[in-house]
C-alpha cells in the first residue's frame, strides 16, 4: 500500500483508481470510488487516498 493523497475537484467525478494520468502498465484493475459521501475515500487496491477539494 502507498501512502500517496491526491486532492480532486468535482470536475473530476465520477472518481476512479487508476486515474487517467497514472501510468496504467503493471494496475490494478479500475474501481470507482465514491468519495461524496465523506470528502475522502481511499482505494481498496493500492490505498492512494483521494481527498475532495
């Protein structure tokens, strides 16, 4: 697991993990995250914490 946090605006929803500007080579698998309900939502595969602006 990393300990990587990356901040995303509304724009950026729905909200997945890879994003787009990650290098997908060697991923996990895609999975959209909800992160509306609390502001903050980790990914169950690589644990990068994304935190709503």
């Amino acid at each position: 697991m990393n300990n990587k946090v990356i901040s995303v605006d509304k724009k950026s929803l729905p909200l997945f993990c890879p994003t787009q500007k990650e290098n997908l080579f060697s991923s996990h698998p895609r999975v959209f995250l909800d992160i509306t309900q609390t502001g903050m939502v980790s990914c169950p595969y690589c644990g990068t914490t994304y935190k709503l602006k």
